[in-house]
C-alpha cells in the first residue's frame, strides 16, 4: 500500500502537487553534478516533505513557535552548490513559512560569518560538501546546523500525497527570500522580499518568458542571485524540466551541449555574448559541417535567449540574430528589489526597436523618471526592505507616492526604457559643465572600439588634479597586447584613444578618460555573481600607488 503524504496549501506546493497530478514520473530536474542525475515529480515533492520534517525538528522550541507567528520571522541560511540538493532545501524551507537565504560558497569564513549574524539566522542548512565549512560558522555565530542528506528515492508509485486540509494559511507579510544586491559599488544589501512580493514576481515571471513544461532551461547561474533562485522556482512550480550545469558551463561545454537540441530558455550574460558568437563563428571551419549544422539548430530552437545584468550592446543583439536566423536576444532590464523584470524587449517578434533601449515596461510594473532623471518603480513584486548593520539604509529608498528609487539614471520615450547610467557611478571633476559625468556614457563610447573586449570607467581622486575619469581596458582575446602593430589610431593608449574618441563618437572631449590601464586579454576582473563589475576593488587592485609607480597606468600629463 502506498504512503500517504500531506503537501501544504501552500501556492509554489500546490502548484508541483497539481504537476505530480498531472504526471508523476515526468523528468523535472536534471542536476549533471550529481551521481544520480535525473529526478521525477514524484520524487521532488517526497524529498521536499521528508527535508520539510528535518528542519522543523532541527529548529529549536522559540524558532518552532515563532513560525506560527504571522508577524515574526525564522530564516534559515542555505550553504550549498546549485544543486537538486538545493532546489529540494527552498521548497522545503518556503513549506514551512521560513525565510531562504542562499550565501555565496566562494565567500570567505569571515564573510559568511558576517552574512549569518547580519541576517540573524536561526539555523544553516548544508549540503555535505560544505558541513565543514557550516560547522566552523556555526562555532563562530553558535547558530545550529542542519546536514541535508536526503533519503534514497523510494520506487515509483510507492507513496501517494494529497493536499492538507483547509485552514491557517502562512501570512503573506511575512519574510520568504533574502537575496545580496549585487554589489558594485559599495557592499552588497540583504534584499529581504515577503511571501507576497515573492509569488506576486514569480506568477509575473512565470507570464514573462511564457514558461510550460514543455519547456528545458539550461540553469548555470549563481542560486545565491536573484537571477539564479527564481529561475530555479519557477521552473519546478510550472513543471519545466530544470537542467543544472554550473559546474561544468563554459563556451566549450555550451556549445557542444546545445547540438542535442533539446534546450529552449537560457540565460546568458551580457559579457560573454560576443566571445561566444565569436568561437561560433570560429567553428564553422573547424567541426564537420553536419554537427556545425546541428549547434545552429539547437541555437535556433532557443525559445527564449535572454540576457541582461550589464548593458547588451547593440552590437551583440545583432550578431546573435543573425546567428538565429532573425529570432531577437530578450534584452532584460532587472534588479534584486524587483521579483519581476522591470522592463524587456520581446522573446518572439523583432519589433525593430532601437537596440540602445531596453524594452518596455513589463504589465503591472509602473515606471517614472524624477527630475533628477532617476528610475523609479512600483509593482506588487517589490522587496520590503534592506536588512543591514547601517540603521538609515531603508530612509528615502522609496518616494511619497510608494515608488522604489532604483539609483539608475534613464529616459522613457515613446514608451520604452533608456538606461544611461548608475547615479552612484556619477564622476565629478574639474572640467565638467555641471560636474558630473556617466561613467556609462563613457564606457559604451569605449565600447566601440575594435581592439576593446570591455571597458569599465569609474573614479580616483588625484591629491593634485582632483577627481579623475580612469578606464580599464580588457582588450579582444586576439589582440594580445605584445603583439600590437596596428596604426597608431587603432593602439591602446591614451593619446590614440582621445584621437578614435574624437573620430569616431560624439563623446565631449571633458569626458575621455585620463587615467588608463589596459590588461591582458585572460586578466580576471573582480565580479559581483551576477557578473557585474566590482569597481572599488578594480580601482584598490589596478589603480594603487604601486600600479601607478610601476608604470602599468598611463596618465594624462598635468
């Protein structure tokens, strides 16, 4: 006789008990990384409940009890891999009415010491890779630990669930995600979203990318990111097949993965469009015609190919139609504080739009500019609130009429969304009519140049000249920088960058960057987990007084 489980009334629960309902021995996740690699419906949702009884007992008697309390919080720190492992620990930390936060494993033992007593975490999950790692964090914050070790996988049909009779419903004010801001120029904000906020996002999300289970996603991005924990959610919640591959992703691997021609949503960052389109091109004359033939296909059989986080330049955006055969890159506009995209151009049709804007704004998000041209948004998937040691974070992050001040700078024209900058990478120097400078502006113009992989413009004070534009060069893989030989208004330095500015944009002259240094091609630059620059650790690691004395920065001559 089968056993019997009980599934919570809760939304993301009900939706996989309607899934196992439906096909209880359909794939729904695929992790690579482990050695039992596929996992069923059926075997999902009785690895949630048997983990979901775990952390229960794990927590002690006040924790217990403050779970029943709809205005009180139990959040449980999660230190694992993304993992089916982990898929399994969120559903059965929502199932409970606990708080998720999910820490980066490659911080260090201070730093994760430092995540757990800034959330206040009641108990760390682990997965057994990392039970060492949560034992030395728990001796320093005396905060329990729960090893999730999960149970063999009893056969199929052997156990049989239904839904929990009617009554008390977990609150929907309370807690549920607590997600780092990325980071960039300052340190990363615990982002706190409630249960509201948090199905609110994802039923939109759900409505953005059209997500069905006849749908695979290629899931490679940090779990620990927004981006990474609410693909991951919505996919399990519609029955998508969720293919995990962190470990393994690459160009290489990409590549040869997406021949099988199976996929149909993927991710990819903003940075890597174009040296993978290039190693594309590259392999036309390298693997047999019939598997090139295949690696199109398989591209062109991408329902939905997004990317967002940094700019797309324009220049990607074409490269990769072309290379789908006219189908368009899903440029999105996205942050932490929203659990919907703010703003996306479409996954189907190619509007012609133009390729330096954003999108639209995406149904039930509200968008306006304040007049300091700052975007500002409102939408029922909007956090609550920052969690941090700095008691006035949370005064003035939203204005008199509940909209959130992003501290993006931007335009809506003709109904779609212009980034041009960050207010907090705003530059301030001498020469500047007004002051200021977009470090964005900048970094688009230099963006254009043939020899330049990536630019990324911030900041330094001089003690002598004052505030200084620098640049910070990753040039093309092809071109390493021993090997220049080109004219000299194709070189990397500073005089043959102000003479191509001057060519080639309308950049103003006050703008062009006097302080330079340029990497190698492979250099490897200190990145948030969404891939966003860290710009106060460039500047400390590339532009210190040690740097500058050397000579690897160039100056522009006072």
């Amino acid at each position: 006789m089968a056993t019997l489980f009980e599934v919570p009334r809760e939304p993301f629960l009900i939706d996989v008990f309607e899934r196992w309902q439906e096909a209880p021995q359909a794939l729904l996740i695929r992790d690579i990384s482990e050695k039992k690699k596929d996992w069923t419906v059926e075997n999902f949702l009785y690895d949630v409940l048997v983990v979901r009884q775990c952390l229960c007992e794990s927590l002690d008697l006040e924790a217990q009890q403050r779970l029943q309390d709809p205005n009180a919080d139990v959040l449980i720190t999660v230190f694992t891999s993304p993992s089916y492992r982990f898929a399994v620990l969120v559903y059965a930390i929502y199932s409970i009415g606990a708080i998720i936060s999910a820490i980066s494993m490659s911080s260090t033992t201070k730093d994760l010491k430092h995540a757990v007593e800034l959330c206040n975490s009641d108990l760390i999950a682990t997965s057994p890779e990392f039970q060492e790692c949560a034992h030395a964090v728990s001796k320093l914050t005396d905060t329990k630990v729960y090893k999730c070790d999960l149970p063999p996988s009893p056969p199929p049909g052997s156990q049989t669930f239904v839904l929990e009779p009617e009554g008390r419903q977990i609150s929907l004010e309370k807690g549920c995600l607590l997600i780092f801001s990325s980071g960039t120029t300052a340190k990363p904000k615990a982002v706190l979203h409630t249960r509201r906020s948090t199905i609110n996002g994802l039923r939109a999300q759900i409505q953005n990318f059209n997500l069905t289970k006849s749908d695979t996603w290629l899931h490679h991005t940090p779990v620990n990111w927004g981006t990474g924990i609410t693909i991951l959610i919505m996919c399990i919640a519609t029955g998508a097949r969720l293919e995990l591959c962190a470990p393994y992703f690459g160009t290489e691997w990409l590549l040869e993965r997406l021949q099988e021609g199976d996929i149909t949503c993927l991710f990819l960052r903003a940075t890597s469009l174009e040296p993978i389109a290039e190693r594309v091109t590259q392999l036309k004359d390298i693997w047999p015609t019939s598997k090139y033939d295949a690696l199109l296909s398989g591209m062109r059989k991408l329902r939905v190919l997004c990317s967002g986080a940094l700019r797309v330049s324009p220049a990607s955006q074409i490269i990769w139609k072309n290379l789908r055969d006219g189908r368009p890159l899903m440029v999105v506009y996205a942050m932490t504080e929203s659990l919907t995209l703010v703003a996306t151009t479409d996954w189907q049709e190619d509007e012609n739009l133009p390729l330096e804007c954003c999108g639209r704004p995406r149904p039930g998000v509200l968008i306006k500019i304040s007049d300091v041209g700052e975007i500002c948004i409102k939408s029922s998937a909007l956090f609550k609130r920052y969690v941090s040691l700095n008691p006035g974070v949370n005064e003035d992050i939203f204005d008199s009429e509940g909209f959130y001040k992003t501290g993006d700078l931007g335009r809506l024209d003709g109904g779609l969304v212009f980034i041009t900058g960050r207010i907090a990478d705003a530059i301030f120097t001498p020469n500047a009519p007004g002051g200021a400078i977009s470090a964005s502006e900048i970094e688009v113009a230099l963006s254009q140049h043939p020899l330049v992989n990536q630019a990324i413009v911030f900041s330094k004070v001089d003690p002598k000249l004052g505030e200084q534009v620098v640049a910070l060069i990753l040039p093309k893989a092809q071109r390493q920088a021993s090997q220049w030989d080109d004219p000299p208004n194709l070189a990397l330095d500073l005089s043959s960058l102000h003479q191509w500015l001057v060519s080639n944009t309308s950049l103003e002259k006050y703008k062009f960057p006097t302080m330079l240094r340029v990497v190698d091609a492979e250099q490897e630059l200190p990145l948030t987990d969404s891939g966003k620059p860290m710009k106060a650790k460039m500047r400390d690691i590339f532009f210190n007084e040690t740097s500058i004395a050397c000579g690897d920065v160039e100056m522009v001559s006072s």
